[in-house]
C-alpha cells in the first residue's frame, strides 16, 4: 500500500490543563497529519501522558481545543474519542487479566457490533454472523502480531512483553485511525523492543494507521518517528523532525536538567 | 485392499504417486494447515492441481530438468508442494533447515549450486539477499507469505501464488506437459539432496534416490502396518530426512494426511487437535511432556495425586504387559480398564497421544523411565536406529519385542554386521547414492559392495537386538580388554534426575571411575526436604548424605552394566563429585551442552590421577572459575572418592 503523509488528522490548539493549582500542559499546538508516526517525548513528570489522556477524551482542557477529522470538539468523552477512530494503549498494561488473549481482543472489537447481549447470549442469528465476521478479523490481528500460540492464554499469566502485545492487539481490533502508544516498550529487552518497533512499523504501513508514540527509549523514538515535539515542565519546548531535535540546546538542556529561571 | 493394489503398481516417483492418489482418493484430505485459528485442508486432487499449476509456473521462469530447488521454511503444505514440483520437472529439491543463519546456508547453497530457492517469508527472504551476491548460480528467489514484502521489487523475487498464476495459463495452453514431465520420472532419478547438519567439519549433501526413498518408506508401511487413514503432524524440520520419510515418503506412498501446524509454538496445541495416529519425536519432547506432567501432579489436590500414583504403579506393570501381548488376569485387565476411565484416557489427550498407535523416538538415548510410563499408557513407543545414509532406517523394535536399551533388530531389507572395533555396518535399499560432488567421503563412508559404515559402536544382545554404545572412535579397551563406551555409561548415569553431567574415564585402565556433577535443583530439593541445609552447589556435592544418595545411582549402574557381558568390566569402581557445575563459559562443555572429555581430562588431570590411584581417599585442587559476568576467580575443593561396589559377573545378579 502507497504511504502518504496527508492532511492534519488530529490539531491540537491551544490546550492548557491544570488540576487545582498544578499545571499538568500549559498552551500546547500542534498538528498531526495523516499516516504519519508523531512522537511526544520529554523527562518524567512532563506532561506526555495526560497529553495523551486530553487526545483521548479522558481529561478535559480548561483551555483550548481539538479537531479531528475537521471535528472540533471542547469536550468528549472517551467512548466518544473511540467511536471516532481513536485508539490507545496504556503506560501499565490495562487488560482483563482472566481472559484470555482471544477474548481480550475480541472485547476491542466491541464497538463495531450491533447486536445488542440479548441475541449475543443467544448466540443465534445476526449475532452468530456478526461474531464470526469480527473473529475472522481479530485473527488476521492474531496473525499479524505472531501470537498464534498464545491465543487462549488467560492474559495475566503472559510475560509482560507478550501482555504489551496483546493490548496493541486490543487497540487494533478497533480499526482505529489514530493510534496512541503510551510507552510500549517500557520494560522490554532488545528483542521484544525490535519486534515492536516492527510491529509499529507494519502498522503504519500496512494499516495507513496515524500512530501517536510516547517513549522514553530515544534511539527507537528518532529512528520511528517522522516528526515529534518535545514537553518539559507542561510546556512544549520544540517541534521538529528527530535530527532537528537531536542538536535543539533547549531539548538537551531539559534532558540534562539546568537549573530553571522561572 | 486398495492400499496394497496401490503398492504394487509401478509408482517409482513421488509425484506418480501424488497423480495416482489423485485418482484413487481424490476427495481425502492429503495436508491440513492451521491457519487463522482454523485447520484448513487440501484433498489430494486439489494437492495435484497445486502443484501442478506451480510446475508449469517455475518452467515458464525458466526451471529445467536437473537444477536444484531450495526450500527453507516450517513445515508447510506450500513447501512440501515445492518439493514435489521440483521433482515432478526432473529437478532436485534442497530442503534447508529453517533456524541456520545466513552463513550456513551459504555453504549449502553454494555446495548444490541451487538456481532457485522457494522460502517461507521475509525473514528468509532476507537471509538470502545478504549472500545472494556471493552465489551465482542463484536466479530466483519465491517467498510463500507475502506478509513485509511489499517493498521488495526485485525482479528476480516472485510471489508465490503469481508463479501458481503463470503456471495455469501455461497449463490451458500446453496441458499434456506437466503429465509429460512426470512420466518422464524414474525410479533411479535423484529425488532429493539433504544436507547433515554436519558435527565434524561441513555439512555434506546426500543424495537419495526416488528407489531410495520410495522402497524405504514402503518396507516401514508393511513392518508397522500403516493405512491411509494415519495422521500424522509434520512438525520436524523439512531438511531432517525423518520428515522426508515421515511426511513425504510415506504419506505419499500410502497416502496419508499430512497436517502442519499453525507456527512453531503452537505444536502442543495443534498436536492435541490433531491426535495424530502416527507420531514420531526426540526423546527430549518425551522427556519434556513428561517432566511437565509430574509437575502438575505435584501441584495436583491430594485425591488425585493418590489415584495418579496407584493407577501408574499399575500400568507399569499391567500396561507393557497388555501393550506387548503377553497374559494378563482378569482382575489387573479391569484394573486397567477402570484406569484408563479416570487417569490414562485423560492424560493421553491432554498430551495430544489419545489417537496414537504407533511412536517412534531416535537420536539419542531415552532414559528408560520415559520409556516405560509412554508404553505402560498403552502407547506404543519404539526406537528405531537410521542415518540420513540410510533413508533413516537401519535398525527398529518389532511390536512386542521393545527393550528400552536397544534399537531393536535390522529393519526389513537391511543387512547388518559388526566390524573388529565393534563398528555397524549395514546394506539397504535405502543407501544412499553418493555425496553430493565428494567422491573422496563417498568412497570413505561406502565400499563397493554398498556397506555403508555408520561411524557408531553397537553390539548385539542376546536376542539378536542392537544395542548403540557410543561413536565407534570414542570406544576405548580397558587393560583386561573389556570394551569401554564412555557416552553409554554416561548416558545411564545421566537418566538419574540427581546427576546432571559425568565423565566416566577407563580407556586403558585398570577400572572405570567416573567424575559427577549433581543436579543442583534435584538435589536441592531432595536436600530440603531432609532439611538438610547448604550454602551452595560446593557444599552441597561435598556432603556425605549427598554422597549416600548418589552410591545408589552408580551402584545401580553397576548392576546394570553387569548384565552385559561386553560392558561387566567397565563398572565403575571409583568416582567422585564435582565441586562446580561443568560449564560452557569455562570451555567444558559445547554450547549445545555436550561434554569436551579431553578438556575436562586436561583441567582435572589431578582429580583423575587420585582416582586411578586407589590409595587415595581425597584430593585437593584449585580450579578456575568464569563468572556470568565475565570475571574469573578461583575455587579450591578438597574432594572426596568413594569406591563403590562392582558386581562380578551376570549369574551372581541372578542370584542376588
């Protein structure tokens, strides 16, 4: 599939969020455009996560606003952001445990049935074609990311590398056009880093998914992303592409911590 | 009676036979993959039409009678089809293993000057564009999975199914070739080069026939009575000639399905899906399963565990006794009958063994223990003794004639002998043609008559069953001129779950005495359990209730050894425990876990001379240590020799 970066997706203007008097994002713009790997990146405490939660619906900006697909929107709730194509994993795998990988994923694939418990439980009619069309795709996700042999695996039981994977699994199975990875590799070794920097990339490709990267690991974060800013303190200290960020003094300094003026 | 009417004909090739089944049973199934969670199946008619359409596609790329196809990949129904396309032109199908690196494959590539190479995906696509410049008779590369290959538009790389595309237009327009081509096919055409996996030096290419492989794998359809309703999961590397006979030859021949499973970790799953009739695995798979059982057991509610323990002791005794056809009571055959109800029947499918007629296990040696709880649930499991030279067989267990420490007697068609140093030989229709462009190690491993040397040390018991000791040049003479087998005595050692590596050392000796290195974990439980405390693996191996436990083990080797009249001298008399664990970080051992005896020999040359002295009762030493993390220090050990008791001669045990 020809990959295009195309139109702004997502814009962000603006946003400012603050719990009591903390200041979590202080007046952050910026754009993403379609297809592309956009990476947030900056110390702990900086703000990428409840970026990410902003995005998703899940916090709520006292200032500023967010259009996606040309929508704008002030507020949104998360089965909102969802409907609409936006898709998450978490910092700390966020699955359910007891079920098994199968399932995990089939619950993402939730949004798009139709038939409602009744005729789920009965497992009759439109229900039985609806969940045979959404299995059928959950396997190609199955396949996708190699965990063939985990498929009825209660979740809780897999290596933490394999839960990330599932849950990549879990946002897929959505169909998403915007995808936000909050720290997938955290706690990775080489190997399971390699093969989710592939995964990550076979998603972009393959899919034409938008993906948005939280990650700490600067080595993966230049070498996936085409484009990506910088918070430090709530604030965002840069905006570029990953070799005009690398030589950015501002971005060095926040990582290597000089002292701050204000 | 279809199955021998299919025998007898004059099918010589292996895509004869595909074009005959397609006939005879063209709506059975012929191969089923898992995919997308579902198995997913291919008659035999649809199995011709396969290949066929991928014939006609590699010709019209330019494939001609006599070149060289590699395929690398899992086991697939793909792959296996590419196999007999090749064969179906009149070329030579080169199956490489799946797991080598790029480098490896270089020499095997190179060595069979493969013009084409039909691979399962991007990963071994990969392996090859990193040493395609290095190999230039290599012209086409076809991946199966097009799964990562969008950006590779060279134009000598090939989809698959686009080969398959060309190759029916080819057919609508000539559509007597391929018939043709496969007619042409004879029985003394080469039908495949395999590669050894090559322990000493480079790997050598053998070259086997279609009489080779076809007449092989019908003498094992009539020795074990295999139907075409077996089914059997390919799941042994396409490059090992078993799977060639396994899932090739035989099914083929008597046409069988072939089912591949979903990827290589979903073996366990797939074989419980399965059930294959016809089953075929190293002993480390058996052990696995096995070890994989007890521990459940253990972590098993009480009841169950007390009904698990009762109904095996049983089986051991009434299960072989039922398997090999000899009488048994009323009241143990209901004993058994009740057992199979609450404990055999549900393990042997919860192992994926519920169907399974007929096990075979090679390689290596299978401890006994292993041996006895597969066949006492009424599994017949046997060893069989083969060589890539041989089209795998040479020797197996007839039903009802099993031994755990043999490999049973020739295989049909085969002739044996023993040479002065107590070397195997043998003569079959499934020797091998020759090594692919060696003369020299053609000449060496084959005389004129068709002996073939098979490099392995073996015996014949009484009954006439080989018994494998060892590679024939690590045999050794002990000074009375007993035989010494250094791996066979080990081996027996090593079946203990106490001891985890010995060396055992008597080539030239008065007596055999051996160094032993405990199995810390085993130990270490049986340790706690006593409560019985230790700091580590030095104290631990220098404790004399560790040494009371390990007497036994050795003693019962001993006695064991004096059961065989050849290997009664080569008991051993003296031994000692290791104070470290032998390591591959310290050059000790292989990094696939085999001892370097003459290493061991050099850096314990002080430990061995104390015990060839039978005056001493201990001995000191100092010895270098590397650490994980790379640093080295020192260890010093005073070390204590125990003697341990020999029995003299095989009447004494009978009366004892």
């Amino acid at each position: 599939m020809e990959r295009k970066i195309g139109e702004t997706l997502l814009g962000v203007e603006h946003i400012s969020l603050s719990f009591g008097g903390v200041k979590a994002l202080t007046d952050i713009s910026f754009n993403i455009r379609e297809k592309e790997v956009f990476a947030i990146i900056g110390p702990n405490g900086a703000g990428k996560t409840s970026m990410l939660n902003v995005i998703n619906g899940f916090y709520h900006p006292q200032q500023g606003e967010i259009h996606f697909k040309g929508l704008h929107r002030k507020q949104m709730r998360p089965h909102e952001a969802a409907v609409q194509g936006i898709a998450r994993t978490f910092q700390n795998v966020a699955l359910f445990k007891g079920m098994s990988t199968l399932n995990n994923i089939m619950a993402g694939r939730n949004l798009k049935m139709k038939t409602n418990l009744f005729w789920q439980a009965l497992y009759y009619g439109p229900a039985r074609t609806e969940e045979m069309i959404n299995r059928e795709y959950v396997e190609d996700i199955i396949d996708f990311l190699e965990i063939q042999s985990i498929r009825r695996t209660p979740v809780g039981k897999l290596p933490y590398g394999l839960q990330k994977r599932v849950e990549l699994g879990r946002a897929l199975a959505m169909a998403p056009e915007l995808l936000l990875l909050d720290e997938p590799m955290a706690g990775m070794n080489i190997e399971e880093k390699q093969d989710m920097c592939r995964f990550i990339i076979d998603i972009n490709e393959q899919y034409g998914t938008t993906i948005v990267l939280i990650e700490h690991d600067m080595g993966v974060v230049m070498d996936l992303s085409e484009r990506l800013i910088v918070l430090d303190y709530g604030r965002k200290i840069a905006e570029g592409t990953p070799d005009e960020i690398r030589g950015n003094q501002v971005v060095i300094d926040a990582y290597l911590g000089v002292a701050h003026t204000n | 009676m279809t199955e021998k009417k299919a025998i007898d004909r004059k099918l010589d090739t292996i895509p004869k036979l595909l074009l005959d089944h397609a006939r005879e049973r063209g709506n059975r199934p012929a191969n089923r993959l898992k995919n997308f969670g579902i198995w997913q199946s291919w008659t035999w008619s649809e199995v011709a039409e396969e290949v066929r359409d991928l014939a006609c596609g590699l010709v019209k790329i330019g494939f001609q009678r006599g070149d060289k196809l590699a395929v690398i990949g899992d086991n697939r129904p793909r792959l296996y089809w590419s196999m007999v396309a090749a064969q179906a032109l009149g070329g030579i199908p080169v199956p490489l293993y799946q797991n080598s690196v790029a480098e490896e494959m270089f020499h095997v590539l190179e060595n069979s000057d493969a013009k084409f190479a039909i691979v399962q995906n991007q990963e071994q696509t990969d392996k090859l564009l990193e040493i395609k410049d290095r190999l230039p008779h290599l012209e086409f590369i076809c991946y199966e999975e097009p799964r990562g290959m969008r950006d590779y538009n060279q134009e000598f790389i090939f989809y698959y199914k686009d080969i398959q595309q060309t190759g029916r237009a080819f057919q609508s327009i000539n559509p007597d070739y391929f018939l043709t081509e496969v007619e042409k096919g004879d029985g003394s055409d080469i039908s495949i080069l395999l590669y050894t996996s090559g322990t000493t030096g480079e790997p050598k290419g053998v070259v086997l026939t279609s009489d080779n492989l076809i007449i092989t794998a019908r003498n094992s359809i009539d020795f074990d009575n295999l139907t075409s309703s077996e089914e059997v999961l390919a799941y042994l590397p396409m490059a090992w000639v078993g799977d060639n006979i396994f899932s090739l030859a035989q099914a083929y021949v008597i046409g069988f399905c072939v089912n591949c499973p979903e990827n290589p970790e979903t073996v366990m799953t797939d074989l419980k899906e399965i059930g294959p009739t016809y089953y075929f695995a190293p002993p480390a798979i058996y052990e696995t399963v096995l070890t994989k059982v007890m521990i459940r057991m253990e972590d098993a509610s009480k009841i169950k565990r007390s009904m698990f323990n009762y109904f095996m002791e049983l089986a051991k005794t009434v299960g072989i006794r039922i398997l090999d056809g000899k009488p048994v009571s009323f009241l143990e055959k209901f004993l058994y009958g009740v057992g199979k109800i609450l404990v055999y029947g549900p393990l042997r499918n919860n192992m994926g063994l519920s169907r399974t007629r007929l096990a075979y296990t090679a390689g290596e040696a299978i401890g006994p223990e292993i041996f006895e709880f597969f066949r006492s649930l009424g599994i017949n499991i046997k060893q069989l003794y083969g060589q890539t030279e041989a089209s795998v067989f040479v020797c197996a267990q007839p039903d009802g004639q099993v031994k755990a420490d043999t490999v049973g007697t020739a295989y049909p068609g085969v002739e044996l002998r023993l040479a002065d140093n107590n070397e195997v030989f043998y003569r079959s229709p499934g020797v091998f043609h020759s090594y692919y462009k060696n003369p020299e190690s053609t000449a060496d491993t084959k005389d004129p008559e068709g002996w073939v040397a098979t490099g392995d040390a073996g015996f014949f018991d009484d009954e006439g069953h080989l018994k494998i000791i060892d590679r024939a040049k690590d045999v050794g003479r002990m000074t009375d001129g007993t035989l010494f087998a250094p791996k066979y005595i080990e081996n027996k050692l090593k079946f203990f779950p106490f001891i985890k590596e010995a060396v055992t050392f008597g080539d030239e000796k008065a007596y055999a005495s051996a160094v032993i290195c405990i199995d810390i974990e085993a130990v270490g439980n049986w340790a706690e359990r006593r409560n019985l405390a230790y700091s580590g693996y030095t104290d631990l191996s220098a404790r004399d209730e560790v040494y009371d436990l390990l007497q036994e083990c050795v003693e019962s080797v001993n006695a064991d050894l004096a059961r065989d009249e050849k290997l009664s001298g080569s008991q051993i008399k003296r031994y000692m425990l290791l104070h470290k664990e032998l390591d591959a970080d310290d050059g000790e051992l292989t990094r696939t876990r085999k001892v370097r005896r003459r290493i061991v020999a050099e850096k314990y040359a002080v430990l061995i001379a104390a015990l060839d002295d039978p005056q001493q009762t201990h001995c000191e030493i100092d010895s270098q240590m590397t650490f994980e993390d790379g640093r080295t220090g020192t260890v010093h050990a005073n070390l204590q020799i125990r003697e341990s008791s020999t029995i003299k001669s095989h009447v004494q045990t009978l009366a004892a």
